[in-house]
C-alpha cells in the first residue's frame, strides 16, 4: 500500500510545481520576452509576422460592404441587423509558454471577431453544466423551455382586433422534429432545427444547394448531419437566456472575462430586434457570431486571453474556470463532422486545417478570417486578424519552424 500512496503524493507535488511555475498575466499587463531567451530563431519569427502582415486580407474593410459584397449579402433575408464596425488592419500576437514573443497590428484595437464568438457561446453552456441549470448536455432542450416573450413595441401601435389568432408567445421547440433535439445536437451544430429566428429563417443561411431545394427537403434525424447555420446557433443562444434568466453578456463576465484578467473593452451584442421579455426585464438574446451584424466585439488581446484559457484546459492561475471535462468535450470530434467539437472548436485529428501542427492542436475560428490557434503540445498560442482563410495554416507553420527542436 505504500508505494501507491507514495506515487499518488509524488503526482501531486509535480503537478503543483507545474502550475505554480506557469505563467499567466496580469490584468493590463502580459510580460514579452525575446525569442532568443526561449530558445527560439528571431528571424523566422519576424519572417512570420511580415509573412502576416503582407497577406491581410483583400476584402473591404467597411465590414457593412464587405457583407454585401460576398455571398452573404446575397442571402434570402441577408442584410444585417446588428451592428458592425470597420476593422483595422492584419493584428496578431505570438505567445510561447505564456510570453508574448511577437505582435503586430494594433492588439488593443477592438474589432467583430465573427464566429469565434461561438466558443465563447459554447463556454455559456459549459457553464450551465457546471452549475446545474443544465443537467446534461445529452438532455433534450425542450423540457427546459417556458414560452417566449418577444419584446416588439410595434404590438403597442396595432389592432389587436386584427391579431386575435396569432400568438403573443413562441415556443423554439414546439415541431415534432425540434422536440427530439438535445444540447448537443446545438452545440455540435447537427440539430437542423427548422423554423425562423429573430427574421431569419433556417434554410435563408447559405442554401447552398438553393432555397426552393432546402425548404422542400426533409428536416435531418438530429444528430446525423452537420450544418454551419447561424439561425440555429441564435437559437441555442436564446435558449441558454432562458436557463440563465440573465444576459448571457453578464455570465460571461462574471465567470470568465473577469477572472482572466480582459479588458473593459470588449462587447458582445445581438440584433436590433432579438429582445425578449423575461422577468419583467427587457433583455438582449445576443448573436452567436456576425454573419448579420452583432457578435462579440474584443481586442486581440482578450481574443488571447480565451485562446489561453482553453491552452490550460480551462484553468486560470490555479482556479478551475472552465470544467476540464468541457473543454474534453469541445475537442471531442462530431459524428458527422470529424474536424470539428463543439461551437466553434476547429480540430486538427485529420491534419486538414494546419497540415504542420499537432493532430492535437485545436483553432477558434471566424470569418475575416480571425484564429485563435491553440497548440498543447508546443504551449504555443497565436492570435492572427484580418488574414486570408486559406494563409492561416502557412503562418502557424513558419512559426512552428522558429520554435526549438525537440
């Protein structure tokens, strides 16, 4: 029985020494070091980052233009309807076991970080395990569901005589098909929940096969097929609302931006017309990404700051945030997609997103494009903004090549 014991007290004196000799910054203030002091080649670094610099991304930095100049502005119901900014210019940083040891752009600049805004959606729901709001991510969502509410001010002006059949509530999960959906299928992005949402309907995001086809087809078994759709993502983020019965804005500060340190700058925003009365309260349902508008607005900084949070499975300086078994969970890959987990945790299994890294390095990313890439294996961690999609794998490739040899 002694050696067991032995060992058990040897593991845990080790991994306390681990933590304790990690370094996370504090707020206002992330110490750089030089590559050279971390053994790593100066010159490939800064080969990376003018490599990053000279590839910013072509398209409009008017974001509003940029929507309507691409695929997305040609959508059924595609105009925005939250708010968008102009971006700045290519941004990034470089963090190696903790230390920034390059950056370029302007970090602190506070830009839409489109669908990266999904993990820290997803994180929302983390939470709600954790706390016992949600019971499993394997339940169906339906159960935990009262009628909605929509706070509309037009109601106030109409006749109601004219309006005696239609509903003042709505109920997200009230089809046969919406009933058999689970937050999983959510969060792995596989439920094809069908209806409309805040004036978008399901099948006006990205039909690419072509609206009359994705209207009239068949709604998808939950959990068989996976579909990047916004709709259904604002659907998760307005039933998480209801389990909160706060702003999900206000968790995320409380639980997470808060204790790691990010700045007062950052916003996370919905739509114009996605508010709900709830409690007696008028309260936003904020969008899950900014395919119309809204979505999380942060600097590169912050951006970093989540990024390594999820590096450290979860865990800040000691305090636990995240559950490590969420973050698990988020790199577990989909049945029906196998490069990706949870919203929005872009995986490596199958070496297609970064052909040079780890199988088990992981990105957050979003249009524009904005990656956080995450890298376990070499405690590596870099944020890049404004980059072509299709440059992102050759950048952490020439940073990968500056590190030390194993």
């Amino acid at each position: 029985m002694k050696t067991p014991i032995l060992t058990l007290w040897v593991l845990l004196l080790c991994t306390n020494w681990t933590l304790a000799q990690t370094y996370f910054p504090e707020k206002n203030n992330w110490q750089s070091k030089s590559p050279q002091e971390l053994g790593i080649n100066p010159i490939k670094v800064q080969e990376a980052i003018q490599f990053a610099i000279s590839h910013e991304s072509k398209e409009n930095p008017n974001l509003k233009m940029a929507h309507y100049e691409s695929a997305f502005g040609r959508e059924p119901f595609g105009f925005p309807v939250g708010p968008m900014k102009e971006r700045g210019p290519a941004t990034g940083l470089i963090i190696y076991k903790g230390y920034v040891i390059g950056q370029w752009g302007d970090p602190s600049r506070v830009d839409l970080t489109f669908s990266v805004a999904k993990s820290f959606l997803s994180t929302t729901a983390g939470l709600a395990v954790a706390e016992g709001l949600i019971k499993s991510e394997k339940d169906l969502v339906h159960p935990y569901m009262a009628p909605i509410y929509p706070y509309d001010p037009y109601r106030l002006m109409m006749n109601k005589a004219d309006h005696l059949d239609q509903e003042d509530v709505f109920d997200l999960f009230g089809t046969e098909h919406n009933r058999k959906i689970t937050w999983e299928h959510l969060l792995r992005q596989t439920s094809d929940w069908e209806g409309t949402l805040w004036g978008k309907p399901d099948w006006a995001d990205r039909p690419a096969e072509g609206v009359k086809q994705k209207r009239t087809r068949p709604q998808n078994e939950p959990g068989t097929a996976y579909e990047y759709n916004d709709t259904r993502v604002n659907v998760l983020a307005l039933a998480l609302l209801n389990v909160w019965r706060k702003p999900l804005p206000v968790v995320l500060k409380e639980k997470i931006m808060d204790p790691i340190g990010a700045s007062p700058t950052w916003r996370w925003t919905g739509y114009e017309n996605s508010y709900v009365n709830l409690d007696g309260q008028i309260i936003q349902s904020v969008s899950g990404g900014s395919h119309w508008g809204g979505g999380m607005m942060l600097s590169a900084w912050d951006q970093a700051r989540f990024g390594y949070l999820t590096l450290r499975n979860g865990n800040w300086n000691g305090k636990q945030l995240i559950p490590k078994s969420w973050i698990d969970l988020s790199r577990t890959p989909t049945p029906a997609n196998p490069g990706y987990g949870f919203m929005n945790y872009f995986l490596n299994n199958d070496l297609k997103e970064v052909p040079a890294a780890p199988k088990s390095a992981f990105l957050h990313i979003g249009a524009g494009t904005n990656m956080i890439y995450v890298d376990q294996e070499n405690d590596l961690l870099i944020v890049a903004r404004w980059i072509p999609n299709g440059d992102k794998a050759e950048l952490v490739k020439m940073v990968l090549e500056s590190l030390p040899k194993k």
